[in-house]
C-alpha cells in the first residue's frame, strides 16, 4: 500500500528552523553551545503565581469533565474585564469571545470558517506561517502583501489590486509586528477597517505581542476603531511567559465569533480548565508584565548596541521579542546567519529569507534580514552583543 500526503501537506515546504538545528547540532558536536536567538520561545520562568493557580486548578476539580469548547465563562468574563481595562473597549463574554488553544490553533483555524476553495485571503509577508497555511488547508489561495521598510512594516493597502478586494475573504494583519517590530497607530488600523468594511472583507487581527512594547505609549487594539468586521486573536504566550500552557482566545465580530465556535465545537474540545485558572490569574496581574517589559528592553538595547559598533544599520524594534536586523549592503540574510553561526561568533539567528514568501512580483521582503529572538539571558546577551561587536561587518 502506498501511503501519500494529500496535496495540502505536500505544499508545505521543509521547517525552517530545522536547518537551523543541524548547523546548531554540527557547533555542539565540536563543544561549543551556541547563544540561541533563533526560535521565539521566551525563556522567563512563568511567574509562581501563575503556576500555582494550575497547580490549584488541578485539586479543585478532582474528577476531571471535559473543559468548555469555547472557555468557561469566568474566563470569557476575566478576559472581557482585561480587555477594558487595556484598551477601554466592552465585549460580551457570552458572544463577543471564544478561547482557543493558543493564538496558533485559532490563527490556523480560522480560515475553515469563512473561506471556499478557490477565495482569496490577503496575508502579510514576512509574517506568522498559520495566516497561509491555514488558508492552504481551507483550500483558499493566499495573496501575499509585502512589509517594507520604506513604508514603516504596514500594509500599503492602496497597493491591492481592485480583482483581490473583490475575491478575497480575509486579511490578517499582526500589529505590533513579527519579526519587524513596528507597531500601528491608531489612524493606521482607522484605515484597516474602513479597507475591511467597504470591500467586504473581514479582518484579522493578531495582537499576540500587544503587551511587549517599548515605548511610552501603549500600543492600540483594532478594537478600539470597531468591532463589526473585525476579530483579534490574543495570547498569553508572551505577554506572561505561557507558551507550554497554551491559551489564547478571539474577540470581536460576535457573528464571526459564533461561526468560529462552531468550527471549533469539531476540532478539540477547548483549553484545559485548570490552564484556564492559570490564564484567570495572569489577566489579574500587571506587575509581571510591567518586569518582563522592562526585561526585553533591556536585552534588545544591549544588542542593538552590540550590532550598531558591528556597522549594521539600527534597527530598533518599538515592540515584540525581535530584531529585524538588516544585513550588510552585498549580503544575503543566509550569508550573514551562516556568518553568524561560525564556531568563533556562534550565535543563531533566523535569516529572514526563511521568515518571508515570495510576493506576486516576485519579491522576497525578508531576503535583506536576519531575525534576533531576544530570548538568551541578559548575560548571553551581553557575551553576544561583545561578539557581534568585534566584527565589523
Ligand atoms: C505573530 C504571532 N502570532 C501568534 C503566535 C502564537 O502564539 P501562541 O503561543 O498563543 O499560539 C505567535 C507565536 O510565536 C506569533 O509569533
């Protein structure tokens, strides 16, 4: 018997990161462990707090019960609350919010509601593989929009063809920004909206990195411009250092929101309870948010220092975990990973290329960098800024 992956998975092109592994594992195989900045995986201990209330979850409900599809409505509740005080924007629990098991599983599964074979979804590159890969499985077409530089990592959204509007579904965008770090103002997501609502198209919003920024001011929820047409997907993966908890949820359009609930009713059957107790206690506390900000940006000014005295343009992130480094003028983002994993630097990084797709004109806007993930501890940080520095690229 032959046993073939349908044409879905076949589409699917290798991981990028485990090339990035077999270049870590031939370093170690010489004795040296390389400073690791390549996967997105913060490395803060989750706050105690945070595990005891698991812990906690796990006594208080001796038989066990499947959890809710959707999320118990105390945490529907707590997350409503959260939302308000955040950002000042009031959502019903019972129909304006579902949980999911992670941002990823919702951002993945989102598509399966709202997309026919053949529709179009608008997805920004580089950007989070499940916006396309979610819509490859829905059997819709992605219709990649570039993240430039020149036009501060947003959307041109004057630059979709009027044929796209017309035939495309969704549009994902992901403000504060992986991998570049750029953060939307408020009149940006203004126009967002109005691009959703007068062609039709109903828009996505990942604000999973909402919490880690740097700056004075907050960065901004779509939900503060609407909420008809329009839905955010949220984690606490960052913002509270829960990544092995998988919990996140989407808010917004209660329509679409009820769409995704039914999706959602066939796939798993929600996030554990007692992680939902754990995420209740996260959404209570901001001071371990306020110290894991503080952390990041510590870290990223270090290295932005460490690559400034190493000739590379600056590249300072307002937001996220990441440094979107440009990479020297005749260089390719491949080139100056490799350059960076030699046994004498060894520091792995992503190169960009790996991050992006290509664009209908052919294009690949993350050829030019390479991404840091600010995860190593503040002395690998230091060690790696003092390395990168004594290079002179
Ligand atoms: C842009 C973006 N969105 C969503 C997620 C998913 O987060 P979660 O851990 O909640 O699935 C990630 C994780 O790295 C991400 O980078």
């Amino acid at each position: 018997m032959e046993i073939v992956a349908s044409r879905r998975v076949q589409s699917i092109g290798s991981y990028a990161f485990a090339e990035v592994d077999r270049e870590v594992e031939k370093l170690r195989q010489k004795g040296i462990t390389p400073i690791d900045f390549g996967v997105g995986d913060p490395t803060i201990p989750t706050p105690e707090f945070i595990r005891k209330a698991a812990q906690a979850g796990v006594d208080r409900r001796q038989s066990s019960g499947y959890p809710s599809y959707v999320g118990a409505l105390e945490f529907r509740e707590a997350i409503a609350a959260w939302t308000h005080r955040r950002f000042g924007v009031k959502l019903d629990a019972e129909s304006e919010i579902a949980s999911s098991i992670g941002a990823k599983e919702a951002v993945f599964h989102f598509a399966e509601g709202f997309v026919n074979p053949g529709d179009l979804v608008i997805v920004p590159t580089p950007g989070y593989p499940p916006y396309s890969r979610g819509t490859l499985f829905a059997e819709g077409k992605v219709y990649y929009v570039p993240l430039l530089p020149e036009n501060g990592f947003l959307i041109d959204l004057d630059a979709i063809p009027a044929e796209v509007r017309k035939k495309a579904k969704l549009i994902w965008i992901n403000y504060p920004n992986s991998p570049s770090g750029a953060v939307a103002s408020l009149d940006y997501l203004h126009r967002v909206v109005d691009f959703g609502q007068r062609n039709g198209i109903l828009v996505a919003s990942d604000e999973a990195y909402s919490e880690i920024y740097f700056g004075p001011e907050a960065p901004h929820s779509i939900l503060e411009v609407a909420k008809e047409g329009v839905v955010v997907f949220q984690s606490l993966s960052k913002r509270s250092a829960m990544t092995c908890y998988r919990v996140g949820w989407l808010a917004g359009d209660a329509r679409a929101i009820s769409i995704f609930k039914k999706v959602k009713t066939n796939i798993d059957s929600g996030t554990a309870t007692f992680i939902q107790d754990a995420a209740i206690a996260a959404l209570a506390d901001e001071t371990h948010v306020e110290q894991s900000r503080a952390e990041y940006k510590f870290k990223r000014d270090i290295l932005v220092g460490g690559l400034a005295r190493a000739g590379l343009p600056d590249c300072t992130p307002q937001a996220t975990i990441y440094l979107w480094q440009r990479v020297p003028k005749g260089m390719t983002s491949v080139e100056l990973a490799t350059r960076l994993l030699s046994p004498a630097v060894a520091i792995v990084t992503t190169p960009g290329a790996w991050l992006s797709d290509r664009t209908e004109s052919g294009q690949n806007p993350g050829m030019g960098f390479v991404r840091f993930a600010l995860v190593p501890s503040v002395e690998k940080t230091r060690e790696a800024a003092e390395k990168l520095a004594a290079l002179r690229l």
